[in-house]
C-alpha cells in the first residue's frame, strides 16, 4: 500500500482579521489554553489541545498585537493599538483593570513566580512594569529602549527582562533591580519573535531569514540557521527540544532539526504569512497564526495517510479536525459572533 505524511491541522475560525500572536498557557490541572491576538480587537481564547473556542475577550477599540496568560490560566493580558493593556479574568472574561499608555502597546507578558507583575512596551520605547496587586499604582518604567519595542519576555526568575525592537536589531537583557542593559544579543535584523525555552536555556529569536538559540544562561550563540525566506517567528519543542518551527513569507509552518537546521516537515495549508507559531506546553502539537485569519493546530508526529485515505498512524483523523471546527463555528454562530459583526469601520490610526 502506498502511504505518505501528511499533517491535518485543526482548523480555528472565529478572527475576522489577520493573527498576529499566540500564546500557550503552561499545563494546569484543568488542560492548557491557547491565547490568540488579531487585528479585530477581539483576543480569544481556546481548549489548546483541541483547539474549541471557549471565549472572547471584548473592550478592546483598536488592534490587539498581543496577548498572554499567567502561570494558572487564570487571567489574561492584551496590548493594543487603543493605547492600552487590558487584564482580564480567563474565567469570566471579565475585564479587570485596563492600563492606558501614550501610544500603541505591541508587547506584555506576565512575570512567572508569582504572576503579579506585567510587563508592557509599545511604541513609546519605555518599558513598564505593573503591579497586578495595586492596579492603580503608577508603573515602574525603564525608558531608554533604543527602539518601538516589538518583544517582551522574563526569565531568570523574572530577574531579569528580555525585549527586542521593530526599527533595530538585536535583543536587549536588562537587569530589573537596576533597569540597565546588562547584555545585547546581536542582530542583523529587528528581531520579531523572542520565546524563552519551556526550561529556561534557550532564547529563540527569528530576525529576517535567520533563526537563532542563545544561551539564555550565559548569552552566547548556540545554533543559527539561514531560512529559505524571512520568518517572523519560530517556537522551540519544549520537552525534546530536538526540533523548532518557524513560519512567514511564503504562507508555509516548516519544522526543523534542531540539531542540523535539515527541514523535515513543511505544513501547507495557511493562505496568507504567517505571523506567529508556539508549540503546546506538552510538545505534540504546534499553532500558527495567520494573515488569512485563522489558527491551525499542526500534530508533532503526522498522521500516516494510506491510498483509500485511511489514517494510519498516531496523527489526527480528519474526520475529528472537521467535527471540532464545525463545533467551534456553531459556537461562534450561537453568540452571533460573526464576520460582518466583527468587520465594522474601525479609526484608521489604531490599527498600525
């Protein structure tokens, strides 16, 4: 019997406009969440290992570039082109409290020991840090980003913040006691996508059509790999970490050797770039996010497909990928979330 790979993602409707950001909650008692950001307005968030659609989170007034979940998958955070960042209960949907900011906030992300802090940065080249424990308080900021900040990620025991920028290459460390850079990881390109490792050893950078690991311990350059095309992010396997997707450009989710850069995959299937993709916190599975609207969830191992069209392996049956996208539209149809709803005339000026 003749028999090929082949990857059949669960496909996730719901965005009206492009995804531009993904975030994976870690492993909680009850499951992993997925997080998206479009420029609808609208973050949504979702079963990450079956991809249905559990809520939508709805105050935003401009484009939301990014979005977050704490350690608990208990609240959520967003940056938009509203010139805010909202924090909301994951639960209710709810929103908490929103921070206003001066200009387009592209970046937040929660700290991870005890989840009380938020970093946000944006157009304003100044990072800000809230406590979630008086929301009312004014932020801590760190203004001497030499760019738009495009990136932000804690690690070393939230010790220490990481950021990149949208006009300049490289990624910036800076202590957080002092608020100084205490470390520059050099770029050709602004650097678009900064994930730390699930165990805190690498950083994954994409800038231009390179993918970078660093050590996220003593900064040198572990690995980098030349891409056949720009990508704008890239996600390491998080139990394994023997291999990393990256998607962009040419609309393709690609997975790699970790070890050789040798591509050993390529997903086919998005019909715009692709602007983020993020492994699951359990490594059997990736999402991407893209300029056609949608969010695919790709199986790490794919299925065996035989002639007749039988699946064969240990990857998803085609049959549960459609029943859990029809499930998901019939769900969005219920609440009267629609595209046309979802579609309307927005202020030009927040959606950059």
């Amino acid at each position: 019997m003749d028999k090929k790979r082949s990857s059949v993602p669960l496909v996730c409707h719901g965005h009206s406009r492009p995804v531009v950001d993904l975030f994976y909650s870690p492993i909680t008692p009850d499951g992993f969440f997925l997080i998206s950001a479009s420029k609808d307005s609208s973050p949504m968030l979702r079963n990450g290992e079956t991809g249905d659609w559990i809520g939508t989170f709805e105050g935003h007034k401009g484009a939301v570039w990014s979005c977050c979940l704490d350690t608990n998958a208990l609240r959520a955070a967003s940056g938009s082109a509203d010139f805010s960042a909202k924090l909301w209960d994951a639960l209710t949907g709810d929103e908490l409290h929103s921070f206003d900011h001066k200009h387009i906030v592209r970046a937040c992300a929660f700290s991870e020991q005890d989840t009380h802090l938020l970093l946000t940065g944006g157009f304003e080249k100044i990072l800000r840090i809230f406590d979630l424990n008086r929301p009312d308080a004014p932020p801590r900021e760190v203004d001497s980003s030499p760019g738009s900040v495009r990136t932000v990620a804690w690690l070393h025991s939230d010790q220490t913040i990481l950021s990149s920028c949208s006009d300049v290459g490289g990624v910036r460390l800076w202590d957080v006691r002092s608020g100084k850079i205490v470390q520059t990881l050099e770029t050709k390109s602004p650097v678009t996508s900064a994930e730390v490792s699930q165990d805190g050893r690498y950083i994954t950078t994409a800038d231009g059509s390179t993918v970078k690991f660093w050590d996220a311990n003593h900064f040198g350059l572990v690995k980098s790999y030349n891409m056949s095309c720009d990508m704008e992010s890239a996600s390491l396997e998080p139990k394994l970490g023997n291999k990393f997707v990256a998607g962009g450009e040419d609309m393709w989710v690609r997975i790699f050797d970790f070890h050789t850069g040798e591509e050993i995959g390529c997903n086919k299937g998005h019909h715009g770039p692709v602007h983020c993709v993020r492994f699951s916190p359990d490594g059997e599975s990736y999402a991407s996010g893209s300029e056609d609207g949608t969010i695919r969830i790709w199986q790490t191992s794919p299925a065996i497909i035989g002639e007749n069209g039988t699946n064969l392996g240990n990857g998803p049956v085609s049959g549960k990928v459609k029943a859990g996208a029809d499930d998901i539209s019939r769900k969005l149809e219920d609440l009267n979330v629609s595209r046309e709803g979802k579609n309307g005339e927005k202020d030009k000026s927040t959606d950059v």
